[in-house]
C-alpha cells in the first residue's frame, strides 16, 4: 500500500521534498513506515528520533496501525526563545 509523509524544517530541506511518497506493506505501523523511510531516505534517519507523528489530525504512537493512503506528519521539536 501507499502512504505520505510529510515532511517540515530541516527534514524538508534534506529530502528536497515536502511530501514523500512510501510503499508499505499492508498492516504496516508507524514504526514499520519510519523504518522503510530510513532505508530510503537515511539522511533524514538523524532527525526521526525526535520528532512526533500524526497521522492526518491527530497525534499517534509508532505502534499506530496504517491504512493505505494515510498521511504520516513528522512533526519536529519546536525550538526557539
């Protein structure tokens, strides 16, 4: 199945892209997605520990059941003063 990732910050800039697509297999988790996308992509691989993750509105954990055509949003910490 297919699934998006949106992409913010520096994740964006490093992949070139704000959304990826990924090839995942059916039931596949958060975590399982976030491993193809280390494969894939491993300049983001840095980054992946620290961010949060959405699947459309809401907040969810890695071990969130995907379905195919969801979005995943790799929401990175929020810095500043």
């Amino acid at each position: 199945m297919l699934i998006q990732v949106r992409l913010f910050a520096q994740m964006r800039i490093e992949a070139e892209a704000e959304r990826l697509e990924l090839p995942v297999p059916e039931g596949s988790t958060v975590a399982d997605a976030l491993s193809v996308l280390r494969e894939r992509h491993p300049r983001l691989t840095r980054h992946l520990d620290s961010c949060m993750f959405a699947v459309g509105l809401d907040y969810v954990k890695a071990d969130r059941v995907l379905r195919s055509g969801d979005e995943i949003s790799l929401i990175p910490p929020v810095q500043g003063g």
